[in-house]
C-alpha cells in the first residue's frame, strides 16, 4: 500500500541539493516528487506506541549524547559513489567521500533506529526504512523521506520486513524476503513484481545510467540470477555459479554484471544482454565470504572485499565485440589491500 502527501518545499539545507540543482551534476532531472494524498487513504500520523513519530528539531539543537558510541544498522553508497549514509540505532549520518567529512546528521529521539537508508544522489530525498532493537519505523514500511521538510513524505507498506531498496530517478525498488517490487518514482504506482529464492540479504543491483533500467536479482534456482531489460522488455536468466549468490554487482549502464557464490573463490563477469561469461577472476584458492563488490565508473577495474579482511582489486579486459572468458585474466593475481 502506498501513502502520499503534500510536496517538498524549497531546500534549506545546503548540504542537499534541490532536484532543480541536481540537474547541472546529473543530465537527467532527479523527480520532483509532488506527491499528493488520496481521497481514500488517511494522512493522519502512525498512532502505533511502538514506534515514534518524527522530530523536526533540526540535529544542531539536539545536545550531543552522553552515552556510548552509536551501533552502525546500515552502510550504502549512492549511485555516483561520491557519498554514503550510514544508518545507527538513533538516526543516520551522510558522508562526503573526497574529501572524506560529515555533511549531514539526523539524530531521532528515544530510540529511532534506521536499518536501511537509501540516498538518490545528493537531493534532499531518501528511503528510510527503521531497525535495531528500537526502530523509528515499523521493518515492514519504506518511508520517503524530504530532509527540506523534516518529515515523511510517502510510505510502502507490506507484509513482512524490508530488506532492501534501490532507487533510481524514476523508480523505488524494494526487495522483500522472496519477492521484488518496482514503483514509479513520481506517484508510487507498482509497476513490476518478482519472485526469487530466498533472498535474507536483500540483494539487487539497478543501473543508474541515463536510459533504460536494467535490474538484476536472484533468480528462482540456486546459483541463478535474473535480469530484468525494462526497455527490451525481456528478462534473461543465468546460470552463474553451483553455489548459492552471495554477493553481486552491475557496472554503471547495466551492461556488466559481476557475481560471487559462496564458496568466494572466483568472480564471474557476465554481458547482461546475452548471458555470456566474459570473464573469470581467482580471489583465493581458500573458501571466504564475499563481503561486497564494485565496479570503477569506467568498467576497468573490479573491487572484491571478503573476510579475509583484504581488498583484492582486478584489471578487467574484457573483449566487447566477443563474448567468452579471457583466459589471460583468469589467474591473474590482483592488487591486494
């Protein structure tokens, strides 16, 4: 169920950038979200006592804690990597990258634990989604959140937790335990459900390129992943790995999709439009958990962190006019960090 209500107002924080401002960094214009409430839903505020209702105080008149240190919920980059938003068990803190400082906080009285915090770029709108033992809002809803009003300007409601969600500039993408939900940025009107396996990381990746959306998830078979082309309208399935997907990731224009099971042993990068393997790296000959992968902006150098407590990065050369494993990248030994 989607809930809507009235539009932002003008931005007074100069950390965030308007949607309006948003377009001299990025081509595309980000959405304005001029959300409106409907004749048949109740605007009125959560009267559930479990959770707590949004304080407008802005965080520099909130008198800094004299407790322990914060617990981290959540970690995210956004989608041009240049910020990430961590979410605590009272509020989130945003994050500039370079030069790495502190450019935002938002601190929640009693309690006000965030389990997902999703940026859209620099603007003034995110998805907010409450954990922790005391969490500001319900695991079951995304509340879009406009840091120009202070408040909620939206919610998806659904029956079990939220795992994740990916945004875009025309789209809201939740992940569920089993199942995957597309929403239109503009007026949440749900434009797409999937079902996948068991899905407790709530793994998706989306592309953020200008032009069409390109989504992938796990698929229905262990070892599989789904590839949604919305432009196309087809879907492709691959056959990945024999184990268990334990991590992904998708290049910026959705063209490249990089995949680890749970052995952790090999990367394998796939063309998403076909489905062929183009390439295979070792990151060690023992097992480990894949913590998180990433491709640079250009698609030449691939990031794979893991428990092993190091960071090996890969020189990709991939051939695009012919699909198939490069064999001189195969066993090449990566950059370790």
């Amino acid at each position: 169920m989607a809930t809507l209500s009235a539009s932002p107002s003008p931005n007074p924080n100069p950390n965030f950038r308007s949607p309006t401002d948003q377009t001299d960094h990025d081509p595309e214009s980000l959405p304005h979200m001029e959300l409106h409430p409907s004749s048949d839903q109740d605007p009125t505020p959560n009267s559930n006592p479990n959770f707590h209702a949004v304080l407008p105080t802005p965080p520099e008149a909130i008198a800094p804690a004299a407790a322990a240190a914060p617990s981290l919920l959540h970690i995210s980059f956004n989608q041009d990597h240049g910020c990430f938003a961590a979410g605590i068990d009272h509020g989130f803190r945003i994050y500039n990258c370079d030069p790495f400082r502190e450019i935002f906080r938002r601190d929640f009285d009693r309690g006000g634990g965030i389990g997902v915090v999703e940026m859209l770029f620099r603007c003034n709108i995110l998805a907010l989604v409450g954990g922790g033992p005391d969490p500001q809002y319900p695991p079951n809803k995304v509340m879009i959140w406009d840091d120009h009003q202070s408040r909620c300007i939206g919610e998806l409601s659904f029956r079990s937790e939220v795992r994740s969600v990916r945004l875009r500039r025309d789209r809201i993408v939740v992940v569920l335990e089993q199942k995957i939900f597309v929403y239109n940025f503009a007026d949440l009107k749900l434009l797409h459900q999937i079902e996948t396996i068991a899905n407790p990381k709530g793994l998706c990746a989306v592309s953020q390129g200008v032009g069409s959306l390109v989504l992938v998830c796990p698929g229905l078979q262990k070892g599989q992943v789904r590839v949604e082309h919305y432009a196309s309208k087809r879907t492709k399935f691959i056959m990945a790995h024999d184990s268990r997907i334990v991590c992904f990731a998708l290049s910026q224009d959705g063209q490249l999709l990089a995949t680890a099971s749970s052995k952790g042993t090999l990367v394998r990068i796939f063309n998403t439009v076909d489905g062929s393997l183009l390439q295979e790296v070792r990151r060690g000959a023992d097992r480990a958990e894949i913590y998180s992968l990433a491709f640079s902006s250009n698609a030449q150098w691939l990031a794979v962190s893991s428990d092993k407590g190091t960071v090996h990065v890969f020189s990709l050369k991939i051939n695009g006019g012919s699909p198939g494993i490069d064999r001189s990248q195969s066993a090449s030994d990566p950059v370790c960090i």
